[in-house]
C-alpha cells in the first residue's frame, strides 16, 4: 500500500506539471484549481504514506516551494502562479526535490533567455547593460547617468531587457 502512495505522488506531480505546461503555454495561465488540490493531494498522501513525518516533509515543502521563488516573484521575473506551482511540487515532493525543481529551471530559463537573445541579436547590447548594471550594483554608485536610468526603472530585470 506505501508503495502505491509513494506511485500516485509520482503520478500526481506529472499530471499537474502537464496541465500547468500547456495552460501556461496556451493562456499565460497557472490555475489554482490545478496547484491547489495538487498541494493538498501531496499533505494527503505524504501523511498517509509515512505519518507525522510524512506531514512535516509536506508542509516543509510547501512552505520551502513558494519561499524560494518569492523573492524573483517581487523582482518582476516570475508570475504568482509559478510561485503556487512550486509550492505544489514541494507539497508533493519534500523542500530537497522543491530546491532541485527551482535550480533546474532557473537553469533551463537561462538558456532559454540566452536563446531568445541570439535569436534576437540582442545579446551583446544585453550583456553590456548587464555589466553597467552590476557596475552600479556593485560600487553603489552611478556610472555616468547609468544609475538614474536604472533606479527610474521598477526592477533590474527589466533594465536589463530593454
């Protein structure tokens, strides 16, 4: 019977992650109506599977899940429902699966931004404004003018992608 759990957990991840792709491909969209039985499914599961324990790991890995991808959320970089999402996988998975999903698409996202610069021709211009940017960041200082036009935009990353 635990091992059917642990199955379904591993099921249930795939599914909601297919859903939440193509929603996200097709409108722009995570629905909560997806993330959230998905969260409570892996609370249901992991506590049923091993306990008390099996709780901790889900509450651990929802809480871990939207903490890790809050900070890009605020930056501008991600949508709430990516956050959710995350949440949803760590509830299922435990926070060391919820960190590894996080890494690997920061990862993937990054080659992905490089490729669409490239295929933008846009990718020295952005990496020059990446280094005045981290020039500014990192001497807290302006760089002829640079750093009015960076604190006139609302984030970093949006001074980067211009």
């Amino acid at each position: 019977m635990k091992a059917v759990l642990a199955v379904l957990a591993d099921l249930a991840i795939l599914i909601v992650i297919l859903i939440c792709l193509i929603t996200d491909l097709r409108e722009r969209k995570i629905y909560n109506k997806v993330v959230f039985p998905a969260a409570a499914a892996g609370i249901i599961l992991n506590t049923a599977h091993q306990g008390l324990p099996g709780l901790r790991t889900s509450i651990t890995g929802l809480l871990a899940g939207v903490l890790i991808f809050i900070v890009p959320f605020a930056l501008g970089g991600l949508g709430a429902g990516d956050v959710k999402l995350l949440g949803a996988v760590g509830a299922l998975k435990g926070p060391l699966f919820a960190l590894y999903t996080a890494l690997a698409t920061a990862l993937i996202g990054g080659v992905i931004a490089i490729l669409v610069l490239l295929w933008q021709s846009r990718l020295l211009s952005t990496l020059k404004r990446l280094g005045v940017a981290l020039g500014v960041l990192g001497r807290g200082e302006g760089v002829r003018g640079h750093c009015c036009s960076l604190i006139a935009r609302p984030t970093v990353l949006s001074y980067l992608m211009v």
